[in-house]
C-alpha cells in the first residue's frame, strides 16, 4: 500500500534509517532492484526517490514512509558521522 502524503523527502533522515539497520548503499540497493549509485545519491541529496521507491525503502529498511520526510533529527555526539 503506498502512502499517498509523504511530504518532502529529507535525505538525512534515508541516512539514519540506514545507519540504525545496519544496511549499506549496496544493500539496500540490491534489495530494492536499483542501482547503488541511485541508493547514494538519495542520500546525498544529489536526487530524489519517487514515491513508490520511498515505499519499498520504507519496507527495505523497515520504517514508516513518513519518517523519510520531515525536518532534521538531532543526532546524539556519539552518532555525528551520519550527517555527514
């Protein structure tokens, strides 16, 4: 079932969710059927998945779709480098 309000992705937020499962570009992208390159540029920033893709990241990563969209979560000191 694909979420039809989403709201603005925040790649920050694709970041968190893949540093809290553990799951890497290649990972996730394998389990989605896309290509790696695709997976790093959402995290970047560089692009933005559709909303079918945040559905099936939603399931990859095990999230709700709407955690994807919203402002920046502050991240503990210990968890900096995910920002970046």
């Amino acid at each position: 079932m694909l979420c039809s309000d989403v709201g603005a992705f925040n790649p920050q937020r694709l970041r968190i969710a893949m540093m809290r499962r553990g799951r890497s570009a290649h990972s996730v992208a394998t389990a989605m059927g896309v290509r790696v390159p695709m997976v790093m540029r959402w995290q970047r920033g560089k692009a933005t998945p559709d909303q079918s893709a945040v559905q099936r990241l939603a399931e990859t990563l095990d999230f709700p779709p709407e955690f994807f969209s919203g402002p920046d979560l502050v991240i503990p000191q210990r968890m900096s480098h995910v920002t970046s």
